[in-house]
C-alpha cells in the first residue's frame, strides 16, 4: 500500500485499497461495501447464512471495476473471526487496508426474558468477535490503516425498555475503539465508531411494528438509509487526522 498519498492526499479515493466489511451481505454492510468500492477499494464481505445475498454484493462490487470475494465467517465463532482477516488477504493479495466492523445481532428484549445463551451469543457477535477480526486486522495493517467499527446510538441514549443486552454489548465498543485508537496512532492505524440511529434495514424495517415510535426519537423524525450511514464510514475510511473518535449517523437521537 502507498501510505505516503494516505498522509497526503485528503481526497477520499480508496484506489489501490483493500477493505474488510463484516456482515456486509445485507443492510448498513452491503451499502458500505458497495460505497468503499465506488471509492476504488477492492472489497471482502463476511455473512453466516446469506450466501445468495453476499454473491449479489460481490457482482455489484465488480460491476464497477473492484474485486471483491464473500467469505462465510461466522464472528460468534472465535476462530473464523480471527481467520477470516487472512482469507480476505489472501483472496484480496494483501491487506486490509480498512477493517469495517459492521456485524452486530440486536437482540432486544425484557431483561428478564434473556437467556444465558443470549448473553452469551450477543456477546460473542458483538464484542469478542469485533475484538479478535479487530486484533487480527491490526496484526497485518501498516500506516494508513483504518478500523471503523459501527455501534448505535443506543449507546448515547437508551429510549425505553428492552435494550439491556444489546445497549451493554455496543458500548464495550466504544472503549474498543478509543483504546485501539491510543494503541495503534502510534503507527499511523485509525480507530473510529459510527453510531447509527434507526436505519432501514432487516434489522430494524421501517415499516415495523416499532417503526414510528423509533423515527419519533429522532430530531428529523425518520428513519435513516444504510448509504447514509456508508457514507460516514467511507468518510472514515478516507479521513487521515481523525481516530478514537464517535460519529452519530442518527438523524437527531441523541440530540
Ligand atoms: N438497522 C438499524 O437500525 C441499526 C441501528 C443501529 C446500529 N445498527 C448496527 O448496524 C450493523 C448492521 O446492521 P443492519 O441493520 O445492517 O443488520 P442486518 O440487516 O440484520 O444485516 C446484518 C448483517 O450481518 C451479517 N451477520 C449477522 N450475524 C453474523 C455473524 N454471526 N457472522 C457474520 N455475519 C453476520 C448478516 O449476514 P447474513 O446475511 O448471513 O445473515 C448481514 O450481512 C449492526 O452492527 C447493527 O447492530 C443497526
């Protein structure tokens, strides 16, 4: 990788760049992988049962000139978390130049209704895997690297019941961030989190049953787009002085 025109062009073309978008076969990960390849970066995309739906990203992708290969790693599982790192390298020759951190589960629910295997698995997907695809991206970047990891704006503010686990899980990230931040400035790698607000997607659909209370907390009163939140993290992906930092791609929440 030319780290000498990531210092100093602060233009957000990705050319010559390789990314990593976990959970990228639907939703906030297939918008951002298709938007780090409109900026020029050959993309690798991580899903667990969404074959069909990854393939279709990886033509997208190639559609407009990049390479792009979807891998089945599932981030629960410790091992394929970690692995899969090098078999984006290996598939991509190199790399990643960015790590998007994008799988997260959003199991909501009445705290007394959340089983120790829940605890368990939320926790797996959402931290311990983030940590270890997080360790093993670090172990092979060099300066100019990225890791832009997506929360939710249930971080900053939690508007009702229901959010325990899910709340818990994402802000553990924050502190990732922030440290792998102090961590790896030293050389030249970034850390940043986006927190997102409501944004249609299967997740979160916004004509679900929960959708107009969730669009009333914002300030703008809608749901957001997953290419709304993409293009914050391609910003990310591109920005050359700004780590440890959070974004609310929230359309208001926690104002
Ligand atoms: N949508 C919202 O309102 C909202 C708000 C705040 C934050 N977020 C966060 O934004 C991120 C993306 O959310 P989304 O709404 O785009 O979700 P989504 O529509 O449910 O898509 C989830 C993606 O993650 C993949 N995935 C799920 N579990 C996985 C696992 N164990 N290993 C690997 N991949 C896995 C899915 O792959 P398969 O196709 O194989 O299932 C899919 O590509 C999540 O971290 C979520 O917490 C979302």
């Amino acid at each position: 990788m030319n780290t000498n025109s990531v210092t100093t062009n602060p233009s957000r073309t990705l050319t010559g760049r390789t990314a990593l978008v976990t959970g990228g076969s639907r939703g906030i990960g297939a918008a951002t992988a298709l938007r780090l390849a409109r900026e020029g970066a050959d993309v690798a995309v991580t899903y667990v049962n969404g074959k069909e739906a990854a393939e279709d990203v990886v033509r997208a992708v190639e559609a407009l000139g990049r390479r792009a290969v979807a891998l089945r790693a599932d981030s629960g599982d410790a091992v394929e978390a970690a692995d899969v790192v090098e078999r984006a390298a290996m598939a991509l020759g190199g790399g990643p130049d960015v790590l998007v951190n994008n799988v997260g589960v959003g199991l909501l629910g009445p705290l007394e209704g959340l089983s120790l295997a829940d605890v368990d698995r939320v926790l797996a997907v959402n931290v311990r895997g983030v940590f270890l695809t997080s360790q093993a991206a670090a172990s092979r970047m060099v300066a100019g690297g990225r890791i832009i990891t997506v929360g939710t704006c249930m971080t900053q503010r939690v508007p009702g019941p229901g959010g325990t686990l899910y709340a818990m899980s994402k802000s553990a990230l924050t502190g990732l961030t922030k440290a792998l931040a102090r961590e790896l400035g030293p050389r030249g790698i970034t850390a940043n989190i986006v927190h997102p607000g409501p944004v249609d997607t299967d997740m979160n659909p916004a004509d679900g049953p929960h959708a107009d209370g969730q669009a009333a907390m914002t300030a703008l009163g809608r749901f957001g787009t997953a290419d709304e939140v993409a293009s914050t993290v391609a910003y990310l992906a591109g920005a050359t002085y700004v780590t440890g930092a959070e974004f609310s791609v929230d359309g208001g929440h926690a104002a």
